[in-house]
C-alpha cells in the first residue's frame, strides 16, 4: 500500500491559523508583533523567500519591517539595520536572509543580532540553550519537521530516527531537538551525511528517516524500511526539458518508488517547505509575547 502523504501545506495553513488568532488577541492590548527583514543581493531563491515571507505576515497581521540592500553593501552598511531594529520595539524579531555575499562575514553579522529577537535561531547563544534543553527559539526548517512529526500522529519517542544531513540549519539542530528530554523528542538518533560509509546499513533502521543532504534522489527505495516514516528536507533543481522552466523540482529521496514502502511520506514541493516561515511566524510571535509579558 501506498504511503500517506504529510501535506505540509495544509499543515501550514492550519498553523497560521493559529498564530492569527494569536495575533488578533495580542491587538486587542495594542501589542503588534513585528519583524525586519534584511535583504543582501539579488540571489532569486531569497528574493522568493523574502516575497512569501512578506505575503505571510500581511494576511496573519504581522508588522513587517523589510531592508533591501545591494549586493556590494560593505560589512559597517549592514550593521547599520540590524543595530536600530535591536533598539526598536517595535521589531520582536530580526532575519538577516542567508547566504550573504562572500564579503560579508556571516557570523559576525548573526552575533550582532540580538538573541532575543533571534527568530532564525542561529545565534550562537540560542544554539547553546538549544543542546542544554533550555526554551529559546529552535531554528524554523527542523522546528517545522518537528510540527509535521507531531501533527501527523508519528510517535516521536524511543524511534530510531536517522537524518541524512549535517548542516547547520537542518541536520544538527534537528538530532539536537530529537535527542532532548521533552515529548518533542527522547528518540534515538544517528546522524548520517554523504561521506557515511554504508549508508543503507544505517537508513534501513529507521522508524523515521529525515533527508536533508542536498543531493536530488538520493535516498532510494531499497534503502528505507518497509513502514518508515520519510522527510524529505532537499529541494534541488533537475534539467527537465518537458517542462516549461526547463527543470522540475526534486526532493532528496526518489519520492515514487519510496512511496510504496513508507507509511508516511513528504512531497516536494508541498512538504516541509511551507513550514519554514510558518516557524519563524510562530517564533516572532512568541519573541512578541515574551516581550509583552504574556508567556
């Protein structure tokens, strides 16, 4: 039998549901949650992002705060946003779009950030409180795993979770999130990447395999047990002459022949991605209520 198929979309939109309600209440005490947004460059993927991000906070009633800077601003330039939206409350969260360009030093610019307006979650002090156990905002692509996880009634605790990936953004913080004490996590959890010698070995254990490596149908069928649950991170660009845009969108897993094994499974696109910015929706919210006393 076919898997199920998490659709990260309606999960998503169930989710901003929730945070406009959220919102709607905290206008009531005159408390708008806002959120600045720094641009660098021209790069389409971010661009794209930063769009739906500002569609998103309109229709849940967010203020939005956004800074479009060329791609030859200097190092001092960028500073410059960052430092007055830390001093200004109306802003509860700050998201300094990545990658930058090459001359600009990336972690000075996240270390510059305030932490508690660090909706992104990669500042090196909210990372530390994320591997202590500590509240704090959780990076919003694995946080947004974790919702669809839960959401869709997979037991979390005692799985055998393996997540093929290493980076940052996703694999570390999410085997961080995974491994804690909490109902969100107490799996057991192997971090695999592109360099593991015999990846199937580790995949095939699985309960539920993440894919987060960032190489187009990487993960086949053969190597995914019979019944796992799959979360497919990747969103990759393959030449497709078929197709109007001259490619088509792929995941990390071959999604077809992985279906008929899994039990749940997630597309792309259509899956974890709509959950990024409903996470760093859901972590300015927050900042905005901490700030306000409400939490």
């Amino acid at each position: 039998m076919a898997a199920k198929i998490i659709d990260g979309k309606q999960v998503a939109q169930t989710m901003r549901e929730e945070i406009k309600q959220e919102v709607e209440k905290l206008k009531k005490d005159n408390i708008v949650p806002g959120l600045g947004v720094i641009l660098v460059g021209e790069d389409p993927a971010s661009q794209s992002y930063v769009r739906a991000k500002e569609k998103a906070c309109e229709k849940i009633g967010i203020y939005s705060d956004d800074n479009r800077l060329p791609a030859d601003t200097k190092q001092d330039e960028l500073m410059a946003p960052i430092k007055r939206m830390n001093n200004d409350p109306k802003i509860n969260g700050i998201l300094v779009q990545l990658p930058l360009p090459d001359h600009i030093n990336e972690t000075d610019v996240l270390l510059a950030i305030n932490p508690d307006k660090d909706v992104d979650g990669f500042h090196p002090m909210n990372i530390g409180k994320m591997v202590a156990g500590e509240k704090t905002f959780w990076p919003c692509t694995p946080h947004g795993v974790i919702q669809l996880l839960q959401r869709s009634g997979v037991k979390i605790e005692g799985a055998e979770v393996v997540i093929v990936g290493r980076s940052n953004i996703v694999g570390k913080p999410l085997a961080n999130m995974l491994i804690q004490k909490a109902p969100t996590g107490n799996a057991t959890v192997t971090v695999c990447h592109t360099r593991t010698k015999d990846l199937a070995f580790h995949t095939k254990r699985a309960d539920i395999l993440v894919a987060a490596a960032g190489k187009p149908e990487m993960i086949t069928a053969d190597m995914v047990k019979e019944g796992a649950v799959v979360i497919d991170v990747g969103v990759n660009r393959v030449e497709d002459p078929s197709k109007e845009k001259g490619y088509r969108l792929t995941g990390d897993v071959d999604f077809e022949a992985v279906k008929e094994k899994a039990s749940l499974i997630t597309p792309v696109p259509g899956g974890v991605g709509p959950m990024t910015i409903t996470m760093l929706l859901y972590n300015t919210l927050e900042s905005a209520k901490k700030a306000a006393g409400k939490v």
